[in-house]
C-alpha cells in the first residue's frame, strides 16, 4: 500500500501543486480523491484524505493503514505528516482544518453533496472561521505531466505488458473460450509482476468484436474471424493499456481493410505528437485517415487517454469540445490542452461495425521533448496461423 517516491519526487509534485491553486486565493486543499492522495504521498490503500498545507501535507487515515502511514511519514523528510481518524473520517477532517481559519479548497470533483453539508454545517455550528471552497482538476492537471519517477514505471510497465502479449497472442488458436484467453492474460499479468489488471479484460471475437467494451465471454474461437483483446496491468501502482486485433486465418476483405485502417489512423495520430501540439490534433489525425477511407462513422469513441496512477486520467485525447460553449467552473485549474514533455496517453482508434465485427489497435506512448516514444512494442499482424 506503499508506492515510495522518494522525498526528491515528492517535494516537487507539491510545489507544482501550491503553483496552480495559488491563483484560485487557496493555499490550502483538502484532498479526498484517493488517486490524488496517492500521488501527494505515496499511499495507496483503499482509505485516505490529504490536506495540503503551506508546507507539508498531513496524511489522513485509519488504524488498518497506521505502519504504513507512519513509514510514508518516516521517509519523506519532513514534507509529510500523519493524523489517524479515532471516530469518523469526516470528525477528524473538522478537528484538523476548524482552527485553520480562512477559505480551504475541496475538489469538487468528487465530494458529495452529503459530505459538504456535513462539513460546512459541523465547522459552522462550532463557530469555525474555516470555510471550504470548491476546487476542480487541481491534482489532475498536475498529474497529467509525468516526473521521472512514474516515466520509469510506465516505461517498465509497457515493456512487461508486450512481454505479456506477445506470449497470449502466440497461443491464440480455434476452440478456444473467450473467457479462458482472458484468465490466460490475467496469469500473465502476475507472473510478469503486476499487482493486478488495470480493467477487466477485455476478449471479443467475431461478431462481439463491434463492441468495444466487450468483456470476456463464453464464446468460443472460430477459424478466420476476427479477436480483439485489451489489457492492462497496473505495475508499481501506474496503469499501462494495449490493445491487439488478431485471426486465426485470414478473415477476409472487408476485416483487412477495417484493419489496415485503423492501423493507418494510429500511425497518423502517433505522428503528430509532440509537444504544444493540440490533443484534439491527435484525434484529428486519426479520424482523418478513417473518414478518407470511408470508415470514420464507425470509429465511434476517442483517439486515446492519458495513463499514470488511473487507467483513464487527463488529458483525454479527443475531438474538441470548443463547440459545446460550456464555461469551466470557478475554481478550476484546467487540464493542459497542448501536449507537454512527459505526458503518457494510449493511441488507440478503432472501428465496430454492428453484427459484423470490430477492429482496435492500442499502444502507449510518452511525449517526449523531441516527440514521441512508443512504450509498447508487440508486432501489429491481424493473420497469425
Ligand atoms: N479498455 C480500456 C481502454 O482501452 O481504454
Ligand atoms: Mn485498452
Ligand atoms: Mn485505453
């Protein structure tokens, strides 16, 4: 439950952080989003809030995460400190920001409404002069901009998931159970070191390969069609994702020509990246080479996402939203739309044809100060004997 950036990662991701809510008037965050958490003070159990302070952060949990708490306290130099929760989570978030006095931001995002009344109500009624004030994509935007430290995991990562994939992919034959490829892949995933699948895996074959989310089922394999199967494992807590697209046979014209173009698009849109490009560039791109072939109706979801502590965090890489004319809420700290230096996204276009079949190809990539990285490397063959 501990993912031990040393003091020197730490120190930075804080600064960063006071950087971008300094202009929101906070100095302080009261941090309940467990990623976030787990990206300001290396915990990653299934309980915990953080509140940012001028200088440090004070780690909350309970009596299950106290060794843990207590050693991410003993080796962060000073930057972090401990409360533990004795009645509830939300009595000791009071107890710790009651005497603090002046506005202290909450991420919207996630708080509920319950939890906010509850708080705000509780300070009031104690005469607190604490009040709390909404932030949003605080953390995330700093998140979407990798350090050395996660670089080195996701670069790890991605290298042990071709691993994985390439060794599935060669005992993909005939006969086969959707559900027992999945299994396969997920005994993988562990011997190769993964703490655990990043989603459930994902096996479609033949006419289920249209949809895009189509979990492993019963089915099983038939010669000449087509099997799309997503994975991913979470390694040294960060997500890495890939995506393949095989038969056992050729499969005929109209798959080779789905294939071809998705494996068109991705090439496209890997092309583009580099830093200060638009991610709505990158869809752009992809989308592009599909509509020219005739098959952009049926890429029916975004070109990609970003990748770190969550399989699916900012940026999001995606048509642009310019049009949709929302304003972004008070408070805001919004998520880079340029790609930057140290950014990790999936590129991964696809397209489903209803009753028919479905073709996607998903790698992982790094921004890199020149361009682009590819962190995945597994052959793209759509026939495989
Ligand atoms: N299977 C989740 C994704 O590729 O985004
Ligand atoms: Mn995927
Ligand atoms: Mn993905």
């Amino acid at each position: 439950v501990i993912l031990q950036p040393p003091p020197e990662i730490l120190a930075p991701r804080q600064t960063r952080l006071r950087e971008v809510l300094a202009p929101l008037g906070v100095d302080r965050l009261l941090v309940t989003t467990l990623p976030n958490v787990a990206w300001l003070t290396g915990f990653d159990g299934s309980a915990a809030v953080a509140l940012v302070r001028p200088h440090d952060i004070i780690l909350v949990t309970d009596a299950r995460y106290r060794e843990a708490a207590d050693e991410i306290a003993a080796g962060a130099g000073g930057l972090i400190a401990t409360a533990f929760v004795d009645d509830t989570y939300d009595e000791t978030i009071v107890r710790l920001i009651a005497g603090e006095g002046g506005p202290i931001g909450f991420e919207a995002g996630s708080m509920t409404v319950a939890r906010l009344n509850w708080l705000t109500t509780t300070l009031e009624r104690g005469g607190s002069r604490t009040s709390l004030t909404p932030t949003m994509t605080a953390v995330e935007a700093c998140r979407s901009v990798k350090d050395a430290w996660e670089i080195g995991l996701l670069r790890e990562g991605a290298q042990r998931l071709s691993a994985v994939a390439i060794g599935v992919l060669a005992d993909i034959r005939p006969g086969l159970v959707e559900r027992d490829i999945a299994q396969a892949i997920e005994g993988g995933l562990r011997r190769a070191g993964f703490s655990r699948p990043a989603f459930d895996t994902i096996v479609a074959s033949g006419t289920r390969a249209a949809l895009p989310h189509g979990r492993a089922s019963d089915r099983v394999i038939q010669p000449r069609e087509v099997v799309v199967l997503d994975f991913g494992g979470v390694y040294g807590g960060y997500c890495v994702d890939l995506t393949r697209t095989i038969a056992c046979g050729d499969p005929g014209a109209e798959a080779r020509d789905w294939y071809e173009g998705v494996r068109a698009a991705q090439a496209a849109a890997i092309a583009v990246i580099r830093p200060g490009r638009l991610a709505t560039d990158v869809d752009h791109a992809a989308r592009t080479v599909l509509d020219d072939r005739g098959l952009g109706h049926l890429f029916t979801h975004g070109t990609g996402h970003g990748l770190g502590l969550e399989v699916h965090e900012a940026p999001r890489v995606g048509r642009s939203r310019l049009e949709s004319g929302r304003e972004p809420m008070p408070g805001t700290v919004p998520i880079p739309e340029h790609l930057a230096a140290g950014m990790t996204l999936t590129v991964e276009p696809g397209v489903y044809v209803p009753g028919r079949g479905g073709v996607r190809i998903e790698d992982d990539v790094l921004v890199t100060a020149s361009g682009v990285e590819v962190l995945t490397s597994v052959p793209r063959t759509l026939v495989i004997d």
